[in-house]
C-alpha cells in the first residue's frame, strides 16, 4: 500500500501476521483443543479479556489469527485469554459442544486465573454470537458484560442470509424447522435480554456478517440505555480485529465503559 493510500475496507492484512506466543497456554478440559493462551502485560492487568475467535466455527480457523489482537491488548494492560474450542468439522465440534467448550474456558479462567478481578468477553464473527450467547448461561456469573465484534448474533438471520456457505446450518446440525428449540436455545436473538451489558461494534461496510444481522439482535434482545450498538463506517470485516487500524481505539473504548459500570 502506498504512504498516503486509504486502506480497504476489509483489509485482510491481519490474517498474515503471526502475532506473539503466548506466555503460556493452560487447559481446561483433557481434549488437546480445550486449552486458552495467556497474554499477559508487564504489570497487574487492568482485567481479564476472554477472547472468542470467529471464523464460522469451522475447524480450520483456530485462535492463531486474534494473536496479534491479544498481544496488543496485552501491551495495553489488559491479560488476554484466547481460546480455543471445538468446531464442525473436528470430533465432536457442533451444537451443543461447541458452546459448551466456550462455557467451560471461561468458567476455568475465572476460578483459576482471574481470582477476583474484572472479566470482559470479546468475541469475534462467530465469536460474537459465542461470547453474547454465552452470558445467558451460570458460567458467565459475575463478568462485566460483552463487547461483540461483527457478531452473528442472530443465528436464524445468517442462516437465511446464507452466510458463510450455510455456515449456522453447518454448527447446528440440521435446519431450525427441524430441531426448533435447539436453534431458539443458540440464538442470542432469541434468547432475549442479557443479563450483563453488551456493546456491539459493526462495521457498515461488512460484506460477510452485514451490519444488518448485529441490527437485529439490536431490535430483538437489546436493553435500552445499558446495551450499545456502534456502526463504524466505511469499516468491513477484519478490520475489527486488527490492532493496527481504526477500530482498535473503540474497543479499547468498550472495554473500559464495561469496566466503569461496576
């Protein structure tokens, strides 16, 4: 790219940095998958980031793309924890193991890692709709809230819009008019209310999760006056994971709105 060149919208330059090794990875659960990488900065961290990669929850996207997230944020003050779970198309990924291996990570890091301090979920794409569904659930207890990342947070949406060549059809299984309550107890759109805050950070630029999937849960399961919904223009996909560009700063915003609420 030239000096002086506007990027694109969905640079994808992220995806071909290796970012930095962890400082040390622990396990939550005796599968070689069930583990979460510790990015820790030089000091007490100002709180604990679960860090939820995206990818359709397909296999062959691992935690290895958000390290260049994770390092940054740990450069920041904050201790990154980036997990990993089971996806399709690996041994027993799919609904409900998948959400399971998230509830689980995030259960381990509380009780083992954070001792008390402050836990903010962040979740990208995929990760999104893993982290908000997953404050529904008793393992969330006690963390701060959310910040969703171009999230997929209306499973039934991005299964009619098709993306990700039938990417929600793909984690569930079968289609919702068959197994109706397993898709109901997936979607945070239809799951209602949270009970922690989420912020939600979109970009109107994004070709694939439309801000239009992260306007829905909006509409649906947002609460009024604690939730929020940024739209960033001109901003696509990646971007959002890419410490190096614009969107890096609204994170870093949403975290610390999340912090200074309890």
């Amino acid at each position: 790219m030239s000096e002086g060149s506007t990027p694109p919208a969905d640079d994808r330059s992220v995806l071909d940095r290796t970012g930095p090794e962890p400082a040390r990875t622990v396990s939550y659960g005796p599968a070689a998958h069930q583990v979460y990488e510790v990015h820790e900065p030089s000091g007490l961290p100002r709180a604990w980031v679960a860090l939820i990669h995206g990818g359709f929850w397909r296999a062959e996207w691992d935690r290895t793309h958000l390290r260049p997230l994770a390092g940054a944020l740990a450069r920041d003050g904050y201790a990154a924890a980036l997990v990993e779970y089971v996806r399709p198309g690996m041994p027993g990924g799919g609904w409900p193991a998948t959400g399971e291996d998230v509830a689980a990570a995030v259960a381990a890091l509380a009780r083992d890692e954070a001792a008390g301090a402050p836990v903010v979920l962040v979740g990208h794409s995929a990760g999104g709709h893993l982290a908000v569904w997953l404050l529904h659930r008793p393992e969330a207890q006690g963390v701060r809230g959310a910040v969703s990342l171009a999230g997929c947070l209306d499973l039934h949406l991005v299964h009619e819009l098709g993306l990700g060549d039938g990417a929600a059809r793909g984690l569930m299984g079968l289609p919702p008019e068959e197994v109706p309550d397993a898709w109901a107890g997936a979607d945070p759109a239809r799951l209602g209310p949270t009970p922690y805050p989420v912020l939600v950070l979109h970009g109107d630029a994004d070709e694939r999760v439309p801000e239009a999937v992260s306007r829905s849960w909006w509409e649906q399961a947002a609460t009024p006056g604690r939730d929020g919904l940024t739209l960033l223009p001109g901003v696509g996909h990646f971007p959002l994971i890419d410490p190096e560009a614009a969107p890096y700063a609204a994170l870093l915003d949403g975290l610390e709105d999340l912090l200074r609420r309890m």
